[in-house]
C-alpha cells in the first residue's frame, strides 16, 4: 500500500512551554502531508476542487498526542494506506522527532471522496480506477507528471470523450 513521509519544522504557537501539541496542529501536520502526496502522484487537491468540482473530505479522525514536540523541532510525518473503500481512503500517521526518532503522535484517518454539487453540498462518490492506481503505484515513476495543469482526472475525461464516437 501507498506510503508517504514529510518532514516539518513545528512552528510557533504549535505547542505549549512543554512541547504539547495543540490537538488541530497535529491534524494539520497530517493534512498537509496527504495533500502533499496528492499532488505528487498527479492529484493535486486545489486542482481537483478547481476542474473536477471533487475532493476528499474528513470523514472521521482519531489522533493521540505521545510525547513532545517544541518550537523548531524537525518532526517526520508518516501517512500509511491502509485501506482503500469504494469512497473512502484510511490512513494510518505517525509523528516522529526526526532527530531522535521519539513518537510524538499517532491516529488514523477516513477520508471520503466527494462530488461538491452546484448548491455547495456533497455526495459521495466512488475513487475514480486512476486515482486507486496512482495510490497503489507510488513509489513507480510512471504515474507522475507536472502539477501545474489539469488532474490526472480531467486528462482522462477529456481523452474518454476525444475518443468517443459521434
């Protein structure tokens, strides 16, 4: 399954006088760090919710705080696949000090992908084959591409219909 590590310096205000990490942080960590590797494997989110009118939103997280983390420390977030639904990815993280290695959190989130429909509500939709693909690929360089275009997604939609007899 898919695998995906950043490093990330904590920021002021991240932490108290102890090295306790504020609950959103730790979520924001795990966030960008997903998001991240979207965009790696041609899926940039801003890009799906621009063309596509898709994306994936929280559907459940649990993260436990372990040990500290202070201001400029470099921690090295991890996000596991550990499943793929239908509609749903769930993903295991890990927090680690990136120079001592000691935990600092650990959780696991639900994702589930999304149509943003015209009045601004959702409706879950199936992970498009492509996507599922590029998830279980990574770590090959053939799924990759530049970030600044279209999604992979629109790519395909407009090959599909290019291809479609009139």
């Amino acid at each position: 399954m898919a695998m995906y590590w950043k490093e990330i310096t904590v920021n002021w205000g991240e932490s108290d006088p102890f090295g306790l990490v504020y609950y959103p942080r730790i979520v924001a960590w795990f966030n960008d760090t997903e998001h991240e590797l979207f965009r790696i494997i041609g899926y940039p989110i801003e890009q799906m919710i621009k063309n596509d009118r898709t994306t994936f939103v929280m559907g459940e997280i649990h993260f436990r705080f372990i040990g500290p983390a202070a201001y400029g420390d470099r921690i090295l977030t991890t996000i596991t696949l550990a499943e793929i639904g239908v509609h749903t990815l769930h993903w295991n993280c890990v927090a680690k000090n990136a120079v001592t290695g000691a935990p600092v959190s650990e959780g696991r989130a639900t994702r589930v992908y999304a149509r943003i429909n015209e009045d601004g509500s959702l409706s879950s939709e199936a992970i498009p084959a492509a996507m599922k693909d590029a998830l279980q690929e990574l770590g090959n360089l053939k799924h990759l591409h530049t970030n600044s275009g279209a999604t992979k997604l629109s790519a395909r939609r407009t090959t599909e219909k290019a291809r479609r007899p009139t």
